[in-house]
C-alpha cells in the first residue's frame, strides 16, 4: 500500500511539472490576454462580484485626467461655485447687449430663485440653508458619537449659504423666463436650446388650465430628436446634463437603446452625464458642493472626487459599469460625432410599455 502511494504521489508530481512546462492551457491564455489587453487600454480587469465587499473611497493614487480643453466658461465657472446669484443676476441686468450664455445665465438664476406666480407648485417658500441657526440646528441633529462628525460639521460649513439670498420679494412669470431662454437659443446657447426643448415637452401636458399634468405623455418628433443629439454633441457640460435629464420626458415616445438592443438605463445615463461634464471642465473635485453635500447630509466623506463618489455611494457595482461604458460612448459623441452605440428606438421604453396612464381624480 505504501508503495501504491508513493507511486500516485510519485505521478501527481510528475504531471504537474508537465502542466508546468507546458505553461497555461488555451483557457488560461485566454484569460490572461483578455486581462492584459483590458489593462493595456487602461480599463480594469474584470473580478468576482464579491471583490466589492474589498473595494473603498479615496484609494486611488490620482483622479482621473480630464479629457482635453476645459470647456466651462468664466460665467458658467462662476455660476456653479456662486453664493451670491443676486449680484451675478444684477450685474448681468445692467448689459444692454447681453450674450446667449449671459441671458442663459438670467434665466437660470430666475427659476432657481425668484417666485414664478404662475406655477402653482413654484412659491417664494423654498427649503435653504444659511446662517448660524441653520448650523446650530444641523450639529444639534448630529450625534457626537459620529466617527467623522468634524468632518461633517466642516463639509456642512462649506454649503452653509443661501444663494438666493436678497430675492425674497422678485416675482416673474413662466413666460418671461420662457422668453429669455427662447432668446438665448435663437442665439446659439446649447443649455437655453435644452431649456426650450423642454418647455416643448411641458406644453403637450398642459391642460385647458394652462396646468402640466406630468402623468400625460408626449410625442417627440424626428426634428425634437435631431435637436436633443446637436445639444448633447455640443460638449457643453451643463447643456449635456440637461438634455440628458430630458430622456425620461418623452421615453413613452422614443428611448434610447446600445448595439444590443438593450435599452439604455436612464438613472446610469444620468450619472454618466455628470461625469462627462467633468471631463468638460466643470468642478467635481473633493470641495465641490455635491461632495460637500453629501458629506454633510449623509456622511460620504472619504470620496477623492464625483467620480469616486458615484462609483462607490451613489451606484451599485452593475450600475458604475453602466456608467462607465455610457460615459465613454458620449464622449465619443462629443469628440468624434460618433452615435454608433447609442440608437433612438420609436415606441415607449420596456420600463413604461406595461403602464396605462389612469385619469386624474376628481
């Protein structure tokens, strides 16, 4: 018996110098050039649906490179980071010749802060922050057993203001916000174009009222389509972030779907969308509000940047490879006009086909 053994044992040794010799099958070369070509083109090898349960905020060694030219203008930098819309708005007021951004930038400022009088669900009552009450009230709710509590408290300060302050008493109705945006896209703003492509959309839902019944659908015609693409190829971040905000507007009409026919997940496509605008220029670094934001509220403090951010709170692991890939398709659109991977389908999208829309209650 123990020489059988010393024989099996013998051979085992035997067969696994040959295996060794002979180098990895056909399947393991396989893998290991799929693995070698994936980092070669700087995407990461895939891994076991367990290696999330490994993975963290802020390890990586550097962010990711924006890519090329910053394309965010000095007023649209300045309107991100903006504690102060009031005096933005009143200086831009003063032009007698203003830009298409410019006016833009009017608009925006007016729908964020000022009471739209026609809009029943738009009052002057907005939910802010700003002041040393607000703090008070914020680290009174703040346990101080929170491991990361100064981290908070500090991220809390840094948004701790009201960027509509001194707008309390300015009214303005839908229609001369509508007006300025018309202008501002007849003059050529890709974010103003995506504005009124919207205010189309809102005007097949409005009722006998002049109200919008958000349960209504909309049909999008071949022209509102080949508009949305020209707005989304612009490569202007806050335009590309609007336009895309819009396809659940009219996904009972068309919807987007990959070469697969899968159709496109909206709520990946949209955090694709603001890592795009990154990579066009605008703030997503440790200290912008969305990250500050997050820190504070829900105590996500440890992310490097939105990516990171995204990646790690914000997605689960199926979607950040969704928004990835979707990030690296609309750059293409960006950059080289290339909409290969991305195809308007006519009819409603598999999320709404199953959906009759009920009337409204009386």
């Amino acid at each position: 018996m123990k020489k059988a053994l010393a024989g099996i044992a013998l051979a085992a040794i035997v067969l696994l110098a040959v295996i060794a010799l002979r180098g990895p099958t056909e399947e393991g070369k396989s893998a290991a050039a799929m693995n070698a070509a994936e980092q070669a083109s700087g995407r990461p090898a895939k891994a076991s649906s367990e290696s999330v349960l490994a993975i963290a905020p802020g390890v990586r060694r550097a962010p990711v490179a924006a890519g090329g030219k910053s394309r965010m203008t000095p007023l649209m930098a300045e309107f991100v980071v903006s504690h102060d819309d009031k005096a933005i708005y009143e200086r831009l007021k003063k032009l007698s010749n203003p830009t298409a951004e410019e006016l833009y930038v009017m608009a925006a400022i007016l729908e964020r802060c000022a009471d739209i009088t026609d809009q029943k669900w738009r009052t002057s009552q907005r939910w802010h922050l700003g002041g040393d009450e607000a703090k008070a009230r914020f680290e009174k709710s703040l346990s101080s057993k929170v491991p990361n509590r100064d981290k908070r408290v500090a991220a809390f300060d840094a948004i701790n203001y009201d960027e509509c302050a001194g707008f309390d008493n300015l009214k303005v109705t839908e229609k001369e916000v509508r007006a300025i945006h018309e202008r501002a896209a007849a003059a050529g703003d890709p974010k103003s174009r995506a504005a009124v492509l919207k205010y189309q959309f809102e005007d097949q839902r409005r009722d006998a009222k002049g109200e919008v019944d958000w349960s209504k659908p909309v049909e999008v015609s071949d022209a509102q389509l080949q508009e949305w693409k020209q707005i989304v190829g612009s490569g202007d971040p806050r335009a590309v972030m609007d336009a895309i905000s819009q396809l659940g507007t009219f996904a009972n009409s068309a919807h987007l779907r990959d070469p697969d026919e899968q159709p496109v997940e909206m709520m990946s496509m949209w955090l694709a969308s603001m890592l795009v605008a990154c990579d066009l220029g605008r703030d997503c670094g440790a200290n912008s509000r969305y990250l500050m934001q997050g820190c504070a509220m829900e105590g996500h403090c440890d992310a490097a940047d939105l990516r990171d951010y995204l990646f790690f709170y914000a997605a689960a692991p199926g979607s950040s490879q969704r928004v990835d890939e979707y990030r690296y398709r609309l750059l293409g659109v960006i950059d080289r006009g290339d909409w290969s991977f991305f195809n308007f389908t006519r009819g409603p999208a598999p999320s709404m086909a199953g959906y009759d829309r009920s009337p409204r209650s009386p």
